[in-house]
C-alpha cells in the first residue's frame, strides 16, 4: 500500500527549501480566514435572497385577501371572477393592451346634469 501516509521520504527539487512550521501555520490561518470570510458572504446572500423570497411571498397573501374580500360584482368590475383570482395573483392573467370600450367612459365633450345658471 503506497499512500502518501506511509511515504516517510519526500523528494524536493533542489531549488525549493521545506517550508517551516510558521509559514505553514500562516498560510492556514490565511486560508482558513478566506474560507470563513466566504461563508460569511454566501450566508448573507442566501440570507438575503430567503428575505426577498418572504416578502413576496407575504405581498401575495395580501393580494389574494384582498381581492377575496371583494364581492363578485366588484371583481366583475375590475374584470375577474372569483375563479381567477389565485391566477391573477400569480401574474398570470393578461389584460388587453387597448382599453375596452367602456359605456361609463368620460368622452371629449363633457356632459354637465345641472343647467349652468342653476349652479
């Protein structure tokens, strides 16, 4: 069995001197602060993508209360049904890119209900 454990001899080139226990021990510590600095940094974008994740999250649940709460009518009004509302939420109902032709439309004349003297 010929691991490197085993090896008691190592060969080396003749320009490379052995390093010492002090310059080992400081290429540790410098690795290790590396490493820590790291994990440090991915903990707080994994931290910070979870926090992203939640609040969205939360943002939908507000959403889907909402428009739960409305009543059928005013979901007609605002042209859902009841069935559509988890879709909605989601971002997955496409609105018509021209607004439909709506009765209770101001158009470019203005209708006045009481007679200019009487106001």
């Amino acid at each position: 069995m010929n691991t490197l454990r085993n090896q008691t001899a190592f060969a080396f080139p003749a320009n490379l001197a052995p390093l010492t226990a002090v310059e080992i021990e400081a290429y540790a510590r410098r690795i290790r602060a590396e490493a820590i600095a790291d994990l440090i940094f991915k903990s707080w974008v994994a931290l910070k993508s979870v926090g992203t994740r939640l609040q969205a999250r939360l943002a939908q649940q507000r959403a889907l209360a909402e428009l739960a709460s409305l009543d059928d009518a005013m979901l007609r009004d605002i042209g859902l049904s009841r069935s559509q509302i988890p879709a909605a939420v989601a971002g997955l109902v496409e609105r018509p890119v021209a607004a439909a032709v709506n009765e209770n439309a101001l158009t470019d004349q203005v209708i006045r209900l009481v007679p200019r003297h009487a106001a």
